[in-house]
C-alpha cells in the first residue's frame, strides 16, 4: 500500500510518497488547486492511504482525496506534534514525519470524521453559542463599570437581573462620567443587538430535524424534552456514541473531570482540562438546571455535593458529569432515561 503523507497550508500542499516498503518515492510541493492534487494522487497505482492532520481546511482535502484512497487518517494536530517532538526527525519536513509514522504502524491519535451535514450543523450551533458567550462577556464588562461606581447596598431591590427592564432603567439613570456613560450605551447596543441575532438562529434551528431516532432518546433525559438547542448540541458533538469505549471517555471528552497531578502517594486534583470539547461542556452545564427541576433525584445528588464541596460550582460540574453518563446510557443502549440512574451510576 502508498502511504501518503499530508501536509497542507493554504495556498500549497507538501505530499511524501513512501511505497509500500516504506521507501520514500518522491516528495512534492503543490499547489491547492484540486485538479492539480488529484493528478498528483492518481498517478500511483493500487491501495493508497493518506494522513493528515487536523487544520482548518482538512474538511475540504478529506471530500476531495475520501473517494481517492482506501484510507484517510486524520491524526489529532495537537498529539501528532507530541510524538514528532520525542523522537528524531528524518529531516524536519511535516509531510515526511506523517507518512513515516503512519507506514510504521505507530499508535496514533485519530481524530473523528463527521460527515458533511454534521460538520455544517456542528458550525451553525456553535456560531449560536459565541452569540451567548460574547452576551454574558459583555453583561460581565457593563458590571464592572457599575460596580467601580455603586455600591450593592444602595442599588434597588425590586428586580433580580440587572439587565430585566426595571435594571436598565436603574442602569441609564445612573450618573456615570461621561466617557464611562458612552461606554456603557454603546455595551448595551451590542448586547441588544447579539440578543437580535441569537433569536435569528434559534428561530432557524428550531425548524431543522437532525438525527430523529437519537433524538428520540435523548428527550427522555429531564431538560431535553423543550427546546433543541442544547440537546442539537449533545447530538451534533457526540455524533456517535460508539466511538467512545464507556461513559468515562465522554465524560473527558467534555472536559468534565479535573486534571490531576500525583507525586508518589499523593494525588491532587486542579482545574478542569482545558483540551476538551468546550460546547459540549457549555451544553451539558446549561442543561444541569432544568435537568434538577425534572429529576428530584438529581437534585438531591447536587445539594449533596454543594455541602460536601461547599460549593455550588463543583456541585454543579458534578452534576453535569453524572447527566453525562446518563445520556450515554441512553444512547448507547437505546432506551429511555430511567429517574436519577445518573445518580446511581455517580
């Protein structure tokens, strides 16, 4: 078999040809102009197998090359740079290091290819989701002015949210400095104006259907039944269930367990991995409130974990990594939620 090792920018790609010996035939500079790449692979004969790593435009290379070779390898950048890095290199050229590892038959981390439709729904959700992070970054910068002005004792007790209507007639009625003023309208123009937007996409997401059967099962969780943006999320993200081995690789998948650090017999746990799927976790922690008013017995497990941790962040994250297993029960064996088994299983 032809091992083809990828590496691609975005005006040229550097193909290395290794035959099925492991011999190096030729390596190639080309540039990205599809007729171009597929004439380049085309001329050698037989099973082709081609690796590249994950980059902004691999989708484009894998529906091009996915019809031209019997394999594709998308290798994890970020872990692919880890084992070239412990080892000597051939000759410091990327496409080369690919296609010796891959011929060599090393474990490699893959990364997992969705198919198209997933790939363009996983973008318009999570384009969704910067509306509601830059939302709440901007409510947190108006707060900051308002709090470097007031104190919390002297403001209105008859809302809860400052930003509700009587909250932003408290806000404009504040006397501020005049550039700190400024600042603060043009903020809440934004934040109006993102709000505009994220009503658009909810509005165009609600009239999608995606994957029905798991979506079956899915509404069964408490939380999911109302709304699709979170659960598209959980769908769109996991897309296939089975290529997580148990609930635990989901789980780190999300980014739901701590790093932790051991030193002989001491194991201290930090902050929550930051290598992970940053929308899944956004979803999953969104859905642990209205997941608690379904589930009494998730309930009960998050204020057992709030008194335990003395703290409701953590008793939050827990929660949602119990939910987590839970929904991976579900779709992996197919049958609906069953009450607080997530907290039998936590």
């Amino acid at each position: 078999m032809v091992t083809i090792g990828h590496d691609a920018h975005l005006k040229t790609s550097t193909m290395t040809i290794l035959d099925s010996n492991g011999k190096k035939l030729m390596r190639r500079k080309i540039d990205n102009d599809p007729d171009k790449l597929l004439t380049f692979v085309r001329q050698f004969p037989g099973e082709k197998q081609l690796a590249i790593e994950t980059c902004y435009n691999w989708p484009l290379f894998h529906e091009l090359f996915k019809n031209e070779v019997n394999q594709f390898h998308l290798l994890h950048a970020k872990k692919l740079r880890s084992v070239i890095d412990s080892q000597a290199k051939h000759d410091g050229n990327d496409s080369d290091e690919i296609a010796y590892l891959i011929h060599s038959g090393r474990p490699l981390v893959h990364s997992h290819i969705a198919n198209l439709d997933t790939r363009c729904f996983r973008r318009l959700l999570r384009i969704r989701v910067s509306f509601s992070l830059d939302i709440t970054r901007i409510k947190n910068q108006v707060h900051a002015i308002i709090n470097a002005y007031t104190f919390y004792s002297q403001r209105p007790q008859n809302f809860k949210d400052i930003f509700c209507k009587r909250g932003l007639k408290y806000i404009k009625s504040l006397t501020l400095p005049e550039q700190e003023r400024f600042i603060v309208d043009k903020l809440l123009d934004k934040k109006n104006e993102l709000e505009r937007r994220r009503d658009e996409f909810d509005e165009y997401i609600e009239h999608i259907d995606f994957h029905s059967d798991d979506l079956k099962w899915l509404q069964t969780v408490p939380g999911m039944k109302y709304g699709k943006l979170l659960k598209y999320i959980i769908l769109s993200e996991v897309d296939n269930v089975n290529r997580f081995r148990h609930s635990r690789a989901l789980v780190a998948y999300a980014g739901l367990i701590p790093k932790e650090h051991s030193s002989g017999d001491k194991n201290h746990k930090g902050h929550l991995r930051t290598e992970c799927n940053q929308f899944l976790r956004w979803a999953l922690l969104q859905a642990v409130l209205p997941a608690m008013i379904k589930d009494k017995g998730l309930r009960q497990y998050y204020q057992n974990m709030k008194k335990r941790k003395n703290n409701s962040s953590s008793a939050r994250i827990a929660t949602a990594r119990t939910l987590l297993e839970a929904i991976y029960c579900v779709l992996k064996e197919r049958r609906p939620y069953r009450m607080a088994q997530a907290v039998n299983r936590g």
